[in-house]
C-alpha cells in the first residue's frame, strides 16, 4: 500500500514539473543569429491572459544607457533597458501568435510568432505580413546559475 501511494506521489509530482516546463514564461538569452553571443537578456510573462516580453539585461555595457530614438509612440526614447520589446501574444499549444516583436534599433514592430521547441529553446519569428518573408531567431532559457 506504501508503495502505491508513493508512485502516485512521484507520478504526480512528475506529472506538475512536467506541466511548469512546457511555457515560454521566464528569462531567455537573445542570441545574436551571426556571432552566437548573447545579445540581451529578454523576461517573457503573461498579463491579462497575453504574452509580453522585456528586455532585463543587456550584455554590451556600452548599450545599457542606451534609448530607443527610432522608435514610435510611447516607446519613443525609453532607454533600451526595461523595453517591452514583445507585445500581446496569444497562446496556441506550443505556439504564441497574434502579436508584435520591435527591434530596438531600428524602431519597427513586426508581427510575431514564438514556439517552444523544448523546455529550455525557442524559436522567435518577426516578419511583415506573412510569415514567409522574416527573420528567426532561436533564444535559450536562461540557467538558474547564470544570473
């Protein structure tokens, strides 16, 4: 009897981590598509049931001061640092879509799909009208040890 009610035990517990590694909520390392650096540091949460992500760190110290001149709107010189640079992602399974991606230094807002290849690598997709014509990225969940 012991026994039984241990491997439910175990088998919930497994069942509940398994559960919390299957989102793209967290800290996740930009990687730059060229060099393979880290460019930045990008928190992803939910608010009001949607997805947003914003940048935490910055790896190049020269850039941490920097503010967003290119960009339009209320984000219009907001300093780089703290930039909510995804916006209003719906989830789909595995898949977030239905929103928006900026690239800082440029100041435009694309259209934005994020999948989650495993618990700990995604793919980001911007692009302009249609997905065919874009850019991808994939990004790597921040490491307990790295911060």
């Amino acid at each position: 009897m012991k026994n039984r009610i241990l491997c439910i035990l175990v088998s919930l517990f497994s069942m509940v981590f398994y559960a919390q590694n299957k989102t793209i909520i967290g800290k996740w390392n930009s990687i730059h598509e060229e060099t393979g650096k880290i460019i930045s540091v990008v928190e992803i949460y939910e608010e009001n049931n949607k997805i947003y992500g914003k940048v935490c760190e910055i790896s190049n110290p020269k850039s941490r001061s920097l503010l967003c001149e290119n960009c339009s709107g209320e984000d219009k010189n907001k300093p780089f640092l703290g930039l909510v640079v995804i916006k209003g992602l719906q989830k789909n399974e595995n898949q977030y879509s239905d929103g928006d991606i900026l690239d800082p230094e440029s100041g435009r807002l694309y259209n934005c799909d994020i999948t989650l290849i495993d618990q700990d690598n995604i793919k980001v997709r911007g692009y302009l009208g249609i997905s065919f014509f874009g850019r991808t990225q994939y990004w790597q969940r921040v490491k307990n040890n790295q911060n």
